[in-house]
C-alpha cells in the first residue's frame, strides 16, 4: 500500500485503509502520523472511527478512545453496520479498566444475540 498512498492523496477512503493496514503489520506509530498527516478524514464514518480505536488501543490510550468513542456512537443509529462491533471494543475497554458491570450493561444493550440491530457483515 505503500506504493498507491502517493497516488489517492488525502482520499479519506484509502487512509482509512492504509492506516488500518500499517496497524496489522505493528506499525501504530506511523499509522498515527499517517491520519495526522490527512486530518480526520470523514469523522462520521463508522470505519474511519472504527480504526481510531484501534489506534487508540494501540498506543495504549484507552481511556481517550473509550470516550471519544462513546461520544461518535451516541450519534450513530443501532441499525448502523458496525453498531454492535463498536459497542463491542467500549465493552473491552470498559472491561479494561476494571469496570466489569458498566461492560456487561454495554453487551446486555448491544451486543449480545437479539440486541444488536445492524446487518451482519459478510466477507
């Protein structure tokens, strides 16, 4: 991927990926600097916001990325694609952080069989 980002420029679509790729090879520190280099893309974006938190994991920032990811999905509706899935990693950080009720509040709500509303992804 290295070789097209020259050619997609700040294309919110391609970062989105790339960064998402340069997080599973273990390079989060270049992915930071990959977003910071193109802003925040298309901040609304289930996909976009999905791989900030996994920026967020990596660096070990759990608990900014456990707010600013309560705060994109109080605005995103339950039928959205990736809901439960991103509901999911606030569950894992709520866990984290030694706050095992308020995560089994989040799965009870939306995550567990019959809560979560979106379409199943296939791939």
């Amino acid at each position: 991927m290295n070789q097209l980002a020259p050619h997609y420029g700040d294309d919110w679509w391609f970062t989105t990926q790339f960064v998402f790729a340069q997080i599973g090879v273990g390079q989060a520190e270049r992915a930071v600097r990959t977003i910071e280099s193109v802003g925040h893309g298309y901040p609304r974006s289930a996909n976009w916001t999905h791989i900030s938190s996994h920026i967020y994991y990596e660096t070990g920032e759990t608990e900014v990325g456990l707010r600013d990811l309560w705060d994109w999905l109080r605005d995103y509706p339950r039928e959205g694609a990736l809901h439960c899935h991103l509901s999911w990693h606030v569950a894992l950080w709520t866990l984290e952080l030694d706050d095992a009720e308020a995560a089994w509040k989040v799965i009870d709500a939306d995550v567990r069989p019959g809560k979560a509303w979106g379409r199943g992804l296939k791939c």
